[in-house]
C-alpha cells in the first residue's frame, strides 16, 4: 500500500506491476495480451514504455484499474497520470 501518491511514475508503475502479476487471473491476461514472455518482463520491468503499456492494460478494463489502485491506496487517477508522464519520458 502506497498511501498518498507518490511523485515518482515509475515507482507507483512498478507497485501496478507487482499487483498486476500479483493476482493470476489478471497476470494471465496481461501476459496473453502483451505477448511477453516472464524473462522479457523481468528484463525490462524499470522500462517506462513497458510500465505505461502495463497501466494502459490496466485502463483498458476498469475493474483491474479500480482493484490495483484500491490495491495501492491511490485514485486510479493516479495510475492514469503516471501513464501520461511515462509516455513522455
């Protein structure tokens, strides 16, 4: 649990990972979807274009965006806006 939102996009985007590939419905999914296979992720898991891709599969489907943000203890605005900063790096 993160508690107020943290600053740093690529910290709250690596809390959305582990929580993402925390829940195995929801890992299975993003795998499936993404086509990336576990070595790759753990490879690029700090890569900011893979984080933002994981917080728009979060997006995609709001159930998983409103569970990891409750997951978290931020707004799923909060999600939302590291993504934008992410892709702007």
């Amino acid at each position: 649990m993160l508690g107020e939102t943290p600053n740093d996009p690529i910290a709250l985007a690596l809390s959305a990972l582990a929580a993402t590939l925390g829940d195995e419905r929801r890992a299975q999914r993003f795998l499936d979807l993404t086509g990336i296979g576990t070595d790759e992720l753990k490879r690029k898991a700090s890569d900011p274009q893979l984080l933002a891709a994981v917080l728009r599969f979060l997006e995609a489907f709001e159930p998983d965006l409103i569970a990891v943000a409750e997951d978290l203890g931020v707004p799923p605005a909060a999600l939302v806006e590291a993504r934008r900063q992410l892709e702007d790096q």
